[in-house]
C-alpha cells in the first residue's frame, strides 16, 4: 500500500468515527448537548453554517474563525478587535438542542428563551462580526458612523440595536424561538429607566422586534449601514419606535 493509499485509509477511517448528522451528537441525561458534543458541532458544522449565513443574506465577510471555548457567562463571544476575526461558543452553557430541526414541534412550542440551539448561537455571533466588518468597512471609506453606534460603543440603545440584528439573522434562519412582542416591548419611560427593567428580553427580545421592520425593508448590508450612520435610538424612541423609523428612513 503507498502513501496515498494509506493516507486515504486513514481519512476513511477517521470520517467514519464522526457523527454522521447533528442527531448522532453526544446528549447527557435529559437530551441537551454536552462540551464534547458542542466542541464536534462547531467544527464539522462552521463551513456549512458560514456558507448558509452568506447565502441567506447576500453577505460577503471576511473569513471568520469560528471555535469554543469555557464562557461561564454567556452561549458565545466574538472579538471586539478588529484585527482579530475570532469568535467563540461556549461549552460551559446549557444549550438545548444542536438545531433547531432537531427538537420536536411540542419542545419548540414549550421554549420561550432565544439562543437556545449550538447553530443558532453561531448565526448570532457570525452577525456581530458582520455588523462590526461593515463598521469597519464604512470608516475605510469615509463613512460618517455616529459616535453612538461604533463598535465599542455601551448603552442600552446601542445594544437593543447590536443584539437585535444578531437575533434578526438567527431568527431568519429558523433558529431562534422569540417572545411575543407585547410580552417583550417597553411600555414606558419610566420602565427602561428602571433599575428592575429585564435587559435581557429588552436586548435579546425587544431588539428584534425594534429592528426587523428596518432589515426587511432594505435589507441586512444597507439596513446596517442606514443604522449606524444615524444617531441611536433615543430612550423615548425605543417606546415609540415610529419614531425612528420616520426619522432614519427619510
């Protein structure tokens, strides 16, 4: 047998350990993925999902890595410097399935939380590099990118806007499960003001709701750039978002 050959074998032999589909990954006790099995999804997976996010959405970004790592306090995390295309999923977080296909119609319908699949969170994350390499192309060129909304920037706004068009693409793809929009939407000043408000459905929630009308109408790529170039969302548009809508749609 030549060397060829050998290698060939070895590949045959090797491919023929790993799961063939998402099903056959390792679950614990109660169905939901494991480090292990998170770990394998991401890498035999990254191809496929990165060439679906491109397909969906038109979207030609640079090549991003995509690996995993222990995050104790959060399903993922992308690199905010922009000489690292990085980003990673966690394998210390519960997910609840690999895909979304993969769960039965009465478990989607018991699900309320966003981010719940392996894929899903990758989708997420892919779109927080998206948002920040059209930033970051934008700037290249001229661009004018209002203070609130760069890259680094903090504030509740700006992270509605951020975590809303990662949701957006999740969503899109058939991976994320979202609240109803009155169970999730601020119903007044005084609340997102609050120190009891639930930024996490304001973010992860609220965000897509706030965002959707703005991507479906232009589009991902120029729905981002149309965003960022404008000023945030002021407090009293988040409650009234019409409001913004008419103002950075002009």
């Amino acid at each position: 047998m030549n060397l060829i050959q050998r290698l060939a074998l070895a590949g045959t032999i090797v491919a023929s350990t790993l799961p063939a589909t998402a099903k056959d990954l390792p679950t614990n006790k109660i169905g939901f993925p494991t480090a292990e099995g998170v770990e394998m999804y991401v890498n035999k997976y990254d191809s496929k999902v990165k060439r679906q996010f491109k397909r969906q959405f038109n979207a030609k970004f640079k090549d991003l890595n995509i690996g995993t790592k222990y995050i104790e306090k959060d399903y993922g995390k992308y690199d905010t410097d922009p000489d690292v295309d990085s980003t990673y999923i966690s394998t210390a977080k519960q997910f609840t399935a690999y895909e979304m296909e993969s769960l039965s119609p009465q478990a989607k319908e018991a699900l309320k939380e966003a981010n719940v699949t392996v894929k899903g969170r990758m989708i997420h994350e892919m779109a927080h590099d998206y948002t920040c390499q059209i930033i970051d192309e934008m700037l290249e060129e001229n661009y004018n990118i209002h203070s609130t909304m760069h890259r680094n920037s903090a504030g509740l706004s700006y992270n509605i806007i951020r975590e809303g068009i990662a949701q957006y693409c999740a969503e899109k793809m058939g991976e994320v499960i979202l609240m109803k929009k009155e169970d999730c939407a601020p119903k007044s000043l005084e609340y997102l003001t609050s120190p009891e408000r639930d930024t996490w459905d304001l973010q992860y929630q609220y965000g897509y709701y706030f965002v959707e009308p703005i991507l479906n109408e232009l589009g991902l790529k120029e729905g981002i750039e149309k965003i960022v170039s404008a000023k945030g969302p002021m407090m009293t548009e988040l409650c009234n978002p019409e409001v913004y809508y008419k103002r950075i749609l002009q």
